[in-house]
C-alpha cells in the first residue's frame, strides 16, 4: 500500500467514512495489500491521532464511534475468515479495570484470531482478577494487555505475580496499546511491551532469547 493509499485510508478512518475507508482497500491493484502496512501505518496510526485528539478538549463520543465502526470495517475486509479453527496457543485478552476503550482490544483480537490463535476477549474495564481467572480456566500460555490510559499501568503491574500465585509459572504477559507501549517491559512488568499486533506475534513466534 503506497504512501498516499495510507493517506487516503487514514483521512477516511478519521472521518469516519466505513465505505470509503473499505473501498480504498479494496480499490487496490491485485491482491498485494500488505495487511502488515495497512494496519499499523494506516489503522494504528489514524487510531493514534483519534487517541491524541481525545485526551485534549475535543473528546466527541459520536466521533470516536464512526471511526471505530469504520475500523473494524477495513480490518473485517483485511481478515474476512477470522475464526478458524484454532491451530495455536489459547490468548487471554483485556482492557484493564478503568480503561473503557477497546477499539485498539478488537484490531488485536481479530488479527491474533485470523493468525490461528484461540483468543478468549475479557472485555474492556476488567478487573485484574477476572483476568487471571480466565487465564487459569482457559489454559492460557499467553495474557495480552491492551492500554490507552496511563491509569492502569499499576493494576499491569500486578498482573504477572497475581499470575504466578494461581500456578501459571509460564504464562507470556505482553502488553500494548497507546499508553503502555510508552513504557519498558521492566515499569510494566510483563514479559514484553509490542509496538503493534505484529510486534506481539512476531515476539510469540520468534522470543528474543531464541534468536541466533
């Protein structure tokens, strides 16, 4: 997807235009979209400005639900089959207690399904609690955290001893979103802060520790 493609998806997103934001992927010569590019470089990044906007004087409700009927339009196109059947690790997915966004959970939720994993979504203001006990239902080899507020960072925090506590002596804690990718994996206290859902895969699959 070339840079003014990215522009164009972008302006859609923020507009909340669904239909333009779509046909502009569709539109696409061949089948050479890099769902990779088009997430990270037009969703994430029109999801940023929206996020930046919002912490100033211009919070509208109305407009941060257009832009997110809209993303989860383009990211439905990008990943129309994302339920099959489920080849790897089950996933454990919130937005923590407080944090009432989970536009940026859903991207995370559909893509990490669309690449095979079992992903059990918590929902958004989840109790640290609630989501250790279904990490220890679920089986979970993989917790992911989704944060756009920095009020949540303590509750991250507890969530890898709460973890250790319930016998999940294994668990991968990642976390991401707006807010908590600004910090290290050591301040959050979790096994890694992804850039993006790509990032986060990209770590699952390959960990530091087992590059050459």
């Amino acid at each position: 997807m070339n840079d003014q493609s990215l522009k164009r998806l972008i302006n859609a997103l923020l507009e909340g235009d669904q239909a333009r934001a779509i046909a502009e992927v569709v539109s696409l010569p061949n089948t050479s979209i890099d769902k990779e590019q088009t997430v990270i470089g037009g969703i994430e990044t029109a999801m940023g400005r929206l996020d930046a906007k919002c912490t100033v004087e211009q919070f509208n409700l109305l407009e941060i639900m257009l832009v997110g009927r809209a993303v989860m339009g383009v990211i439905k196109t990008l990943y129309p089959h994302s339920s099959p059947s489920a080849t790897r690790e089950t996933v454990v997915l919130a937005s923590l207690e407080g944090d009432v966004h989970d536009l940026g959970k859903n991207v995370v939720k559909t893509i990490m399904t669309a690449k095979g994993y079992q992903v059990i979504d918590c929902g958004k203001d989840c109790p640290v609690e609630k989501l250790v006990d279904a990490a220890v239902r679920e089986k979970a080899a993989i917790i992911c955290i989704s944060g756009l507020i920095t009020n949540v960072v303590p509750l991250v925090r507890q969530v890898i001893p709460m973890a250790r506590t319930r016998g999940l002596t294994k668990v991968k804690v990642l976390a991401g979103g707006a807010a908590l990718k600004q910090a290290s994996a050591d301040a959050l206290n979790v096994d890694y802060v992804a850039d993006s859902v790509f990032d986060g895969i990209h770590y699952l699959e390959c960990p530091p520790e087992e590059l050459p």
